[in-house]
C-alpha cells in the first residue's frame, strides 16, 4: 500500500431522465410582475424564473438589506438618538421626533412593518456612522452572499440615485440569508406590534403592510412590500406548507398578491421536500477497512415532483486507507465526501465520516441504521 492516500471514487447512480426542463408553477401570460422568482429556502432550488436575472429599481424591498444589518450588527437592544437627517425623510414615515431615544430593535420593527424611510436613515447613522457608512456596509454584504447583479445606494430605497438596483433572483438570495437569522423571521412574520410613543400618552401601533401575511394567504410566514413611481410595486414574501418554505419576490407587478399565491399554490401542489440522503451509516463500500465504520451527520434534503426523484445522483469519494492508519485512533475524521447531484449539477456536499472506539450498545444502534440511507429513494448501491 502506499504511503501517500489517494481518492478513490464509489459511483452511486440513479437513474437519468433526459429532456428535463424547470417546472413553471404558472404560465409566464399569468403573472403580472415583469420579473419574478420563486425558490425553495433550504435548498436554493429556483421553481419558477420570469425575467429574475435582469437588473430593476426594488424600492423599499430594499429595506431587508438594511434590517439584517441592523440585526447583525451587535446593537439590536441598544437605545439610539434620531438625528435631524431622518426627520422628514420623503415617503412613510415612523414621524419620528428629532432627539428622541428610541432602541434599534422598535426602528427595525418600524422599518419591516410599516417601511418607515425615516426609520432606515437613523439605522444607518446608528450602525454604519452616516448614510455613505451603512451604504459601504450594504453592498459589502451583498458581494458576501453572492448578490452579483445588484448595487445599493441608500439604506431605503427611493428613487434618488441611479445606480441603486437589484434583480429579483438577487434578493431572494437576500432573503434566504435574512430567513436563517431567529430574529429577522420574528419581526419579518410580525402583524402588529406596538411600542410607547415618546412624547405622547399613546402608544405607536404598527400594522403590517404585508396583506400576505395580515389576511390574505394563510400559509404566509413573512416578507416586505415597496413602491415608487419609478419602481412600481415590488414584492418579497416567504410561505411554509407540510415542512416545505417557500421565498417568492416579484418586481413591477401590478397584480403582485396574486402572482405570490398562484405561485405558493401551484408549487405546493407540485413539490415535497424530500429526504436525497439520510443521516446515519453510509453502507455499500467494499472495503474492508471501512465496513460499518463509515456515517453521515445529517440529512440532505431537495425539493422534487414525484417524477424527480429518478434525477438525483450520489457520489462519494472516499481516501484510500494509508498504512499510516495503524488503528481506529489515527484513521482521520472525515475520510471522504458525497457529493448529491441533481440532473448531473451539484447541488451538495457533505462530509463521510469514520466511526472510532464504539462500543457494542452504540454499535447495535448505528446497525440498525445500516442500509437506510438510500431506501428512500429506491437506490442500489454498490463499490
């Protein structure tokens, strides 16, 4: 055996289906929004595709950008002071009061529920020091998650540069990241929420823009509305139904409520997130060195029609064992990846790993896991 490992590749192959083409959930003639999107949030699987690549103005969809920002920037239950800048800011409005004192978390709720463009100009001067600061930070961020086709010049969206757009694939993009952080799916799903008004006896009270999720669609969990004169009526919205979650954005769509449904609806009548992989013992290598010792720590799970399941591919590629690997102790912890693919295009990869020093209690358990995790999908495997 020689000293130096080499990979060795086990093909797990089901069967291919050719001429697969993209689901559309609904004919293009049936959504109003000139561009529009539709993934799946776990996996980033897009569902549904109307012109999602083009660069458009977003209005105050803009305004996720600026929330996640604020939530993430280590400040959320801090109190900040409302500079003169944000006052009178053009648009809906907070009406905040110069001076006033008021905690980071209330703006962002402001921001998200009634789309104050007061309320991101004091975000901005709070977190980034000053509109040019946050403007800095926003398209750091973009670049980061992956957001190629957008720019961001102000912290809320109005139409007063030319060189702030997005495209509707970008800010789904956006919100997946924002949906994995607890605190943005609380406020993003919030209907009402009310906070005391510093210089009266009532209270503000701040309804959701979003009728999505106040009273039209009962599987809506979030999302944020915007308008301008130059940017039409833009639309992001998040929905879930029986464990699958669903991300639809629509820019420039006179009838953007029931382009979001029409395209929930027709989805979740289409798909079911499915279980590709299983956790547990990785089976089918003939090897003896790595029989029964080898497992997976979670499961993979994609979005498929019943007629998908036959596209998905499995491959792992295992290191060859070393005669350095003189037991259990000095074989390394991950000794291989499988990679899931989807139509022959990765669409994960996750580690293998070795099992070291298991007794016979916790043997008898990873047993009773051998050969589940392929069963679902019918798959033969083999070395």
């Amino acid at each position: 055996m020689k000293r130096n490992s080499k990979w060795i590749a086990y093909i797990i192959i089901v069967s291919i289906c050719f001429h697969i083409f993209p689901y559309q959930p609904t004919a293009n003639g049936n959504v109003s929004a000139h561009n529009a999107v539709l993934i799946e949030q776990q996996s980033g699987r897009v569902l549904y595709d109307k012109g999602a690549h083009e660069k458009q103005r977003i209005a105050s969809i803009t305004k996720i950008m600026t929330a996640i920002l604020a939530i993430e920037s280590g400040k959320i239950d801090e109190v900040v002071k409302v500079g003169p800048n944000a006052v009178g800011v053009e648009g809906s409005s907070l009406y905040l009061v110069e001076g006033e004192k008021i905690k980071l978390k209330d703006l962002v709720y402001g921001l998200m529920l009634r789309s104050g463009n007061d309320s991101a100009v004091a975000i901005a001067e709070a977190v980034g020091g000053s509109v040019d600061g946050f403007v800095y930070l926003m398209n750091q961020k973009a670049e980061e998650i992956g957001m190629t086709n957008s720019h961001f010049a102000n912290p809320h969206g109005l139409d007063d540069h030319e060189d702030h757009f997005s495209t509707a694939y970008d800010m789904a993009i956006l919100t997946r990241y924002a949906m994995q952080n607890e605190i943005f799916k609380e406020v993003s799903g919030t209907k009402l929420y009310r906070m005391p008004h510093p210089e009266e006896k009532w209270d503000r009270v701040w309804k959701n823009k979003n009728k999505l999720l106040t009273n039209l669609y009962p599987y809506a969990t979030g999302g944020k509305t915007g308008y301008t004169k130059r940017a039409k009526r833009t639309l992001v919205t998040t929905a879930s139904k029986d464990g699958l979650d669903l991300i639809a954005v629509t820019l420039n769509a006179p009838g953007d409520w029931n382009d979001h449904i029409s395209m929930y609806e027709s989805a979740f009548s289409s798909y079911k997130l499915v279980k590709v992989v299983k956790e547990g013992e990785f089976t089918g290598v003939n090897n003896p060195y790595y029989e029964d010792k080898l497992y997976i720590k979670r499961d993979v799970l994609y979005p498929l029609q019943e007629d998908e399941k036959t596209n998905i591919q499995l491959e792992a590629k295992l290191l060859k064992p070393s005669d350095k690997w003189k037991d259990d102790a000095s074989t390394p912890n991950i000794v291989g990846r499988l990679s899931v693919s989807y139509n022959g295009e990765i669409i994960e990869s996750i580690p293998v790993y070795f099992k070291k020093g298991i007794g016979d209690g916790e043997s008898g358990f990873w047993n009773k896991l051998k050969g589940l995790m392929f069963s679902f999908l019918g798959v033969n495997t083999h070395g």
